[in-house]
C-alpha cells in the first residue's frame, strides 16, 4: 500500500510547476538583488515581477506586499512592528486558538510591559466579533490579531463581522492583523471586505518553497522593522532577498487563488467521506470544532477524538502502517504537550492530548481515502480496552 499523507496543514508538497520555475530561476539568478550590476538587476526583476503577481491576484497594491522567511515571521513583524510603535503598557487582544507564532510572540511582549487581552471562544472553536470589539474598546489596545482559520480544528472566524466591529470603535480602533496561513487557497480571500490592516501569508501551505512568507501591510501600515540591516523590503524586512524561492512563491500563490474554488468543492467532499466513513466505523468518535457540513469549517481539516487512545502512540502506529498525520503539538523534547487549541474548547488534559488530526490537500484522491479509513480500522480498537 502505498504511504497516505493527511498532514496538509503542516505543509503541502511542492507543486510541479513551482519547483520547475525555482530550479529554473535559481539557475538563472545568482546575483545579490541589491547590487546594481547586470546580475543583481536580474535577481531584483524576479522579485519585483513576483511582488506586482501577489499584489494583482491577491487586489492589493504593490507596495503593501513585503516578502518574509514564513508565516512565523509575517505573524511576528505585524504584532512587534505594530506594538513598538507604543509605549508599555499598551495592550493587544487575541484568541486562545492562535499559532504558537502569535502566542508566544504576544507573551515575550507581555514579559516587558505590554498588556494580553485574551477574548473567549466557544466549544467550537468560534470567537464572537461583537465581543472582540466591546472587549477591545473597553481594554484600550492597540492591535488586534485573530487567525481566519485553525490550524488544529479548520474554524473559521468571521473575519468581516470583526472588521466590521472594530470599525465602529471610530477613533479607538485598534490595527487588525489576521494570520491567513490557512486559509489561502481553501476559502475566499478578502482582506479589504475583513478591513484588515496586516495580514500573514506562508508559501509552502499553498504548494510553493518553504522559506517564503508574506505580510500584506495594507495601507502602507506604518511598522517598526524586527530585522534591522540593509533596509530591504522597505525597510521592513532586512536581508538579502531569495529571488528564486520568492518568483517559485509568487507562482504557487497565484495557482492555489485561481484554483481555489475547485479545491474547495474537491478536498471538501473527500474530507466529508472520510469522516463519514470514520463516523461509521467509530461511533464513539468526536469530530471537534464546528459541524462536518458548517460554513465556518476548512473544507480540508479534521480533528477527532477516539475514546481510550493516546495521541501520540496513534500517531506513531499510524505512520508504521502508512498513514501521516498529527495530533497535538510536540516540544523540543519530543514529548507531547496537550494542545492549547483543544484545551481553550474546554477539554480536559488527557483528551486535549488524544486528538488526531487529518488535513487533507490538493493531491489527496478517493484511493487516499480509502486507505487511510483502512489503515485507522486496522490500528484503532472499536472499543476502548477496559482499565
């Protein structure tokens, strides 16, 4: 049987075309795109033609396009660049629900001054925009950051209706940064209609090279630079430029924006046989986050819980058989942690460990399906063995 690989949200394998054009460029690109002789001008052409690609497919203006290592660093240049530009004890709101790159981030800030304001979701996961905004007005912050889309869980959040909040806070508005790692390519992708200030993009979660990210400073949001040097990306980002992982990028965005709707109809309907199946198969199992068939779902990403089964020692059992997923969030030590996500649904310590989850992608076929139903029938007891 061939190897079944369901951890899409983690990264997507590099799309055909893409890797034809960065092997083609790195090739033909081997000057510093900062210097002025005929190599670098050529480097510097690749990153403004991949910087105007972006701008177009994604309806931004060119000049609000700054090209980054990841999503990690977009996530962090928008919270440290909008925070710096206050004085502690200036506060920023988030969700319990967010990367570890936003979390974290929040926290080394928080350790010098700055003010954490968490806002509560519910038990799937859902943040509710009229109380980010009451709670944003009321705590006096300066940025608000909530993700359009789970990592763990696929919720999405109401991104409009948040925007739409903050805005009515007038002159208290706060600056409003969305981590879109997830959602690019899976769902509509609107930042004007979100009314988003800052938004954080990652290459390799839509079929491009790992190393590329993107932070859409909308507006030309005024930001303090977290890498300081040569003054490249605006001064934002310093850096010498990797002009043939940043044209491959540009190319997997504009793939993964114009195929998005039939990403969305394909992976959606495989995504919902395969928990179908699971359902069938597993009547205790717990499908966590919104409903199988909600609006507010990723068309590609499950998390269930299976009674009596440990998350790790899935995990681990499931990639000897042949199937790759994930479940919870390991620490430098390799031992797993309960998940953040799982715990803010409210689940207790041993449950929030216990979570499998199951991305599926753009190469992910029916036979794919089929054979991870298979291989979670082979390795997952029916029923929980009695203690």
């Amino acid at each position: 049987m061939n190897r079944v690989y369901l951890d899409h949200n983690a990264t997507t394998p590099l799309r055909p075309e893409v890797r034809e054009l960065w092997l083609s460029e790195l090739d033909a690109l081997g000057g510093n795109p900062s210097a002025v002789h005929a190599s670098g001008r050529r480097a510097r052409a690749a990153i403004d033609e991949a910087r105007e690609r972006v701008a177009a497919v994604l309806e931004v203006r060119e000049e609000e396009v700054v090209f980054t290592s990841g999503g990690t660093e977009s996530n962090n240049l928008a919270i440290v660049g909008s925070l710096a530009q206050s004085e502690p004890p200036a506060g920023m709101l988030t969700t319990p629900l967010e990367h570890p790159s936003v979390l974290e981030t929040a926290r080394s800030l928080e350790e010098v001054g700055y003010r954490l304001v968490f806002a509560e979701v519910d038990g799937e996961g859902r943040v509710d925009a009229d109380a980010v905004a009451k709670l944003a007005g009321r705590e006096r912050v300066e940025l608000v950051s909530v993700m359009a889309a789970n990592n763990e869980i696929g919720v999405v959040s109401p991104l409009a209706e948040l925007g739409e909040g903050l805005a009515r806070l007038g002159a208290k508005r706060p600056r409003f940064h969305v981590d879109a790692v997830q959602l690019l390519g899976r769902l509509p992708f609107h930042p004007a209609e979100w009314q988003a200030d800052l938004v954080s993009l990652s290459a390799h979660k839509v079929g491009g090279p790992l190393g590329v990210g993107v932070l859409l400073a909308r507006g030309n949001t005024p930001l303090a630079p977290v890498l300081t040097g040569g003054g490249q990306e605006y001064g934002l980002r310093s850096g010498t430029e990797n002009a043939p992982a940043i044209a491959a990028a540009a190319l997997a965005v504009e793939l993964a924006v114009s195929e998005r709707a039939s990403y969305e109809e394909a992976v959606g309907q495989l995504t919902r046989e395969l928990w179908s199946a699971i359902e069938s198969d597993f009547p205790r199992a717990r499908l966590l986050g919104p409903p199988i068939d909600a609006r507010d779902r990723l068309p590609n990403t499950l998390n269930v819980l299976f009674p009596g089964v440990e998350g790790r020692a899935l995990v681990a059992r499931l990639d000897i058989a042949g199937l790759e997923a994930s479940a919870g969030s390991a620490c430098a030590s390799g031992s797993l942690e309960a998940s953040h996500v799982l715990l803010a649904l409210g689940l207790d310590e041993a449950s929030a460990r216990a979570g499998l989850r199951l991305s599926l992608g753009r190469n992910t076929c029916s036979q794919d399906v089929h054979n991870a139903v298979d291989i979670l029938r082979k390795n997952i007891p029916s029923r929980p063995a009695r203690r």
